[in-house]
C-alpha cells in the first residue's frame, strides 16, 4: 500500500477531521477529506466532501469502507471518484417558524382580517 505506515486507531465518523488523507482501493491518495455529512437526528452517516485533483466531491457513505486517525479507505479507484458527483456549498436554508396556539391564531386571524377589511 501507499499510504502512510500507520493509518492510526480506527475511529467514527463523528471524531474524523478534516484535512484527513483518502486513499482509493488501490491504495493511492487521491485527496483530503474537507467535510463529514451526517443527518444528526438519527445518528447516520451520510457520507464524506473530500477535495481531489478534479475538484470537490461527494462520496456516499457505502463507498467508504475504513475510517481511522490518519486515513480514510475507499472502495473506489481513482477514476470512479473523479465521476462521483460534486460537491458545492449551498447557502444555508432558514425556516421561519412562529410558536403556534390558539391565542396565536386567534391574534393571526384577527390582524389579517384588519388588514384586509374594506372602508
């Protein structure tokens, strides 16, 4: 193998770093690891952004077959991460959502028919 002479404790995902090498199937580093997803509600992991010489991509988790301190695996050559799909920062999404009971709706109500009321 061509990665480092110890990759180090295997270690979750929750305590993986960025900046972490990923090594294809052969053995071979083919970039860094940049973030780790995980929809944390139910204690998944969804998968990895790593940055490559053909850019940022994603990598879901099934392709990810060894995490530890010093290095991440992938069941992938080089080439299959180089078709993964991209991976682009999207602004974050807020939803505004206002306490709800009958007082609230009674007071939504009421301001919405006032301001909508004909003279």
């Amino acid at each position: 193998m061509n990665g480092p002479s110890d990759p180090g404790d295997p270690i979750a995902y929750e305590a993986l770093g960025s900046g972490t090498a990923v090594y294809d199937r052969e053995g071979k580093r083919i970039g860094a690891v940049r973030k780790v997803l995980a929809v944390e509600e139910e204690d998944v992991f969804d998968g990895l952004v790593i940055d490559t010489d053909s850019g940022t991509r994603f990598i879901d988790a099934p392709y990810v077959t060894h995490i530890a301190e010093h290095r991440v695996d992938l069941n992938l050559t080089a080439i299959e991460v180089a078709q993964q799909p991209r991976h682009e920062e999207s602004p974050p999404v807020y939803d505004a959502r206002v306490p709800s009971g009958r007082l609230q709706d009674f007071w939504r109500r009421f301001t919405l028919r006032r301001l909508w009321r004909r003279e």
